[in-house]
C-alpha cells in the first residue's frame, strides 16, 4: 500500500491530515545494575521504535469520518496493527494507544470541529533486538 498521507489502523485506512509524526526509539533492559565501584551491567531486550501522531483540524480530513477515527483510536483492545507513511512506503506494527487528546476549535450547532489531535502509539515489541 503507498500512502500519500493517512495511517492505517487494523486493516483501516484514515485519510487524516497528519501535522506530524515523531518517533522515539526506546532502549529496554531485561536488567540494568550498577556494581558498588559505579560500572554498569546490563542486558538489553532491544529497541523499541515508538510514535506519536498529531493530526490537523478535522475540518480537513478527506474520505475519513472524524467520530469513526476518534472511536478507532479509543477502542478498548489491547493492541493494534498500525502501518504508517515512511521515506520509502510504509512501517508496519504491532502497537497499543497509550493516550488520545484532542482540542474543540468551533462548537456549531448540529457539529463541532476538532483540532489538535494527539495520540501515542507504543510498539509491542522491539523493533531491533539485541
């Protein structure tokens, strides 16, 4: 799937305007210990490639229902598959949504506009591993 913008959640594609999209890369340990002379001992489980999105007025999304992408990212499910735009295609995984917010920009009757969407997604697993 080539992706002009938008992100696909469980196989649904959401034709958002996205204003950005930052990533986080995670180093998890399975320990770290520091020894009583100040060294560390650790052993990594891997890199975690985590994303937080943040989408435009939803005054300006295409084909997408905005209710239907706010009750997507706020579904009560463990995990998600995500794919998401890159450079080169598309980065896919397994994730769950750590957080969702967003801002009303206009309150008109019959509707409102929403602005300043925000959500967190974090990786299941690690996307490099020791």
């Amino acid at each position: 799937m080539k992706f002009e913008r938008g992100i696909s959640i469980d196989g649904m594609y959401f034709d958002i305007p996205m204003v950005s999209l930052k990533r986080t890369a995670d180093f998890l340990d399975k320990y770290a210990e520091r020894t009583e002379d100040g060294i560390l001992n650790r052993e990594m489980i891997g890199v975690y490639y985590n994303y937080t999105l943040t989408v435009g007025s939803s005054s300006a999304f295409g084909d997408t229902d905005y209710d239907a992408f706010w009750n997507k990212m706020t579904e009560p499910v463990p995990f998600h598959n995500v794919s998401i735009p890159t450079a080169s295609g598309s980065y896919d995984f397994v994730a769950y949504v750590s957080s969702v917010s967003d801002e009303y920009e206009k309150i008109l009757e019959g509707r409102a506009i929403f602005k300043s969407f925000t959500c967190k997604f974090t990786a299941r697993e690690p996307a490099r591993r020791a």
